[in-house]
C-alpha cells in the first residue's frame, strides 16, 4: 500500500483490496521506451485488482480524481482543505 497514490489506496482498503501477488511478466501497458526494459530477475508484485486514473483536476483549493477500479466501478474523489469525499459514479 506504501506505493500507491493515497486516493487508490483509499479505494483499495474500502474494498479490502490490499493484498499483493508476485508476477512475473510487465503489467498490461507497459511501455519500456519510457519505464526501461522489464527485468524478470527483480522480483515484483502487483495488486490483484488493477486501479486505473481516469483524470485529475487541480486548482488553488482542490483537487478531483477520477478512478476506475477493475470488477468495482468508476469513483469521484475530491480533496480540498476541509475535507475528502468519495462517489461512485452511475
């Protein structure tokens, strides 16, 4: 969880979604022209459910995420200095 953006990870503990597993081959959209080559002796691990970023807004008092979260939905979340709200988009 320590890697994950603190919005994900936010989505990821409200769906019990924090266990990890190891893989051996580069994850769906892996580009090596700007990650590098994949390098199968590192050992790696994933989420078992991928979390994607669908957009992010940012001004001077807040700033609005867009997430879609494999099998769970797209969700809506807003941070500003007075709180953090999260809505599961229709």
């Amino acid at each position: 969880m320590a890697s994950a953006h603190i919005a994900e990870a936010v989505l990821r503990m409200l769906y019990g979604e924090t266990e990890i597993e190891r893989v051996f081959n580069p994850p769906q959209g892996y580009n090596p022209e700007v990650q590098g080559d994949w390098d199968d002796q590192l050992v790696t691990f994933a989420f078992q459910r991928r979390v994607e970023k669908i957009s992010e807004e940012r001004d001077d008092e807040s700033m609005r995420l867009e997430y879609r979260m494999e099998g769970c939905g797209q969700y809506s979340i807003e941070i500003t200095a007075e709180g953090f709200s999260i809505e599961k988009e229709p």
